[in-house]
C-alpha cells in the first residue's frame, strides 16, 4: 500500500511542476471581411502589440481559412516575420523584444474569413 501512496504522490509532484514549468497565455484573433463592406460587419486588419513579456518564443496560428488569405506582419523580433497563410498553420516568432513586439493580421483578398490564436 506504501508503494502506491508514494507512486501517486510522485504523479502529483510531476504533473504539479509541468504545470508551473508552461506558464502558457493563448489570445484569440478573427477576420471577417468583405471588400466593400462597411467596417462595422467587415473587419480586414487584427493588430496585437505586447510588452514586458519574457518569453523566447512566440506562436500565431490560423486554424480556420475558409476563405482567402491573411498576411501576417511582425515587428520587434529577431528576425522580423512577414508570411502569407494561404491554408490553416502556424509560424513560430523567435527572440521577442521584451520592450514592445507588434503582430498584424491582414485579409489580403477580396473575401476573408479566418480566425486562429497568439500563444506566447
């Protein structure tokens, strides 16, 4: 019985540090746009700026395309990422400035619907 108490303590202790060790914050993103549409209904341009963030690595992840494309414009990284997402995916950002980092999101057709998520 001694043996299994100190199995599940050790469990306890393991998944108690993993989660300390992954302090993950996720921030969600949407695009629904229209060429021509007023931007009440139509919105073509997500802008996100972060600071005093510590993290190596940031990721922007569109996980739903159902139409179009969305470019996605960086600054404050090292290097610096422009990308296009033609289909759902993800793009790692490397070595954030912790002063301030910005990420932008762009319907680059005439017809977007997107949405996806910023995890750092």
């Amino acid at each position: 019985m001694k043996k299994s108490v100190k199995i599940v303590v050790c469990m306890l202790v393991v998944v108690a540090i993993a989660g300390i060790a992954i302090p993950a914050k996720a921030e969600s993103w949407n695009i629904d746009y229209a060429k021509g549409a007023p931007s009440s209904v139509s919105n073509q341009y997500v802008y996100k700026a972060y600071e005093g963030h510590d993290t190596s690595h940031m990721f922007v992840a569109c996980t739903s395309l159902s139409e179009g494309k969305v470019e996605l414009i960086t600054s404050g990284f090292s290097p610096n990422v422009t990308a296009m997402f033609t289909k759902p995916g993800s793009v790692t950002l490397s070595d954030p400035s912790p002063i301030r980092i910005t990420i932008e999101l762009w319907a680059r057709s005439d017809r977007v619907i997107a949405s996806g998520y910023i995890l750092w």
